[in-house]
C-alpha cells in the first residue's frame, strides 16, 4: 500500500530499479544494498545526495513501488514543496510504516522543531526495523544542525552520492528503459540521435521522451529517426 500523505502526490508510472542506470559502480552496490534491505525483516536508512536531474526522486519513488508490489505500506514527502502545507507533526507515528521517503530534506535542516521530529523518526524506524530514506542537494557534513539528538541519529544512516550520467552509451540504455517501460521501443539510432543533437542531460532527454510517446500514439507509428526529425523539427543533422 502506498499512503499518499499529500493527497496530489503518486509515483510515477516509470519510477522502478529496473528503468534507473547506475553508471558508477558504487552506486550499484549501495542500490543493490537498499533493495536487499527493503526485501528483508531489518530495515536500515539511507540519504541520497547530489545536484537536480541524478535521478534522486526516481530511486525514492522507485523503493516506494518496491514496497508497494510486496502489499507493505509505504510514503513518500516532498519536503521542498511549498505548495503543501507540511508541519513537523506530519512526521509522527510514521516510524510504524514499512518504509518512509522524504525528499528535499535538506531544507527542514537548521529548523529546531523538524530536527527534533527527523531525529525521533530515524531512532524510533530503527527501533521498529523499518527503513528510511533522505534525499537532498548536499552532503549530510555540510549541514548546519541545530540539536546534537540529530547529529547523533545520523550516525546510522548510509549516504551514497548519485552523479549525473556521462557517458553517451548510458543515456542511451536509460532512455531505452524508460521508454520499454511505457509500451514502445526507442531505437539505438534514435537513443544516438536524441543525445548528439538535442541534449546529453538526461531531465532534458526524458521531456523530449514524453514529446515523442505522445507522437507514436498520435501517428499510431513506432518510433524512427524520421519520426523524430519531424517532431522535433528544431534539431539538426
């Protein structure tokens, strides 16, 4: 069960392990670790740090569905939204669920009374051996905490650093799983294509991915270069 705490949230339908391209390998191994612990009895905490567009919300999402498929209760917050009226309380009692994901939660920091409630949040989740994961922009050492409970809580939890993708081939294979996993093929050509011409930033790539499901459904075709050439007109050989 995924609980939607603010009720306009869901998971994307493209949010999985399996769509998400681990290009170092020690970012393989923490994530092979946290589905390893997300499948077990004994939960654990995880912090997920790098710069907008690493695929941060896409691995909360991602463990969220994990926890979902297997009828455990998961919730995801966006702690940077503003349009959502969260308070400190809202992390209360959530220490009981199988697995929490708080996005953005860097910006709660240097806030006593969100330090206070994150701090009995991850000692209580451990208590109950259910599992945490943080993600946000910077690195958990270059916080400015408040409470000392909080710095001391932190201690147990596991901070793996995501990095954007570089490498041509990557970006390829990412846009391929994200594409076969709503329903059409995307050509190596095609993959080629889109990163030489258009971008080789994958929050970028995955905008013209959107632009081009919609074409295939439109035209009723399966994707080809010239499809995409005269969908994206503005790009150029």
């Amino acid at each position: 069960m995924f609980v939607q705490m603010p009720l306009k949230m869901g998971l994307r339908d493209d949010a999985s392990f399996e769509t998400f391209v681990a290009e170092q390998e020690s970012v393989a191994v923490a994530l092979n670790a946290l589905q390893t612990t997300l499948s077990g009895v004994r939960g654990g905490a995880f912090y997920l740090c790098g710069e907008a567009g690493v695929g941060k919300t896409h691995v909360l999402q991602a463990a969220c569905r994990f926890v979902t498929e297997r009828n455990q209760a998961s919730v995801y917050l966006p702690m940077g939204d503003e349009s959502l009226p969260l308070i400190p309380d809202v992390l209360h009692g959530l220490e009981q669920t199988t697995l929490v994901c708080l996005d953005d939660v860097d910006v709660i920091i240097g806030k006593k009374h969100w330090e206070a409630a994150l701090a009995n949040l991850i000692v209580k989740s451990n208590v109950q051996g259910n599992t945490l994961i943080f993600a946000g922009s910077t690195h958990i050492s270059h916080w400015n905490i408040v409470l000392p409970d909080l710095a001391k809580a932190l201690v147990s939890v596991l901070p793996v650093e995501l990095l954007p993708l570089a490498d041509t081939g990557e970006l390829i294979v990412a846009l391929q799983r994200h594409s076969r996993k709503r329903g059409f093929e995307l050509p190596h050509n095609v993959g080629e294509y889109l990163v030489k011409h258009c971008s080789q930033k994958l929050p970028d790539l995955m905008e013209l991915l959107n632009v081009l499901e919609e074409a295939t459904l439109v035209e009723k075709r399966r994707l080809t270069l010239s499809l995409v050439k005269s969908v994206l007109p503005h790009t150029v050989d």
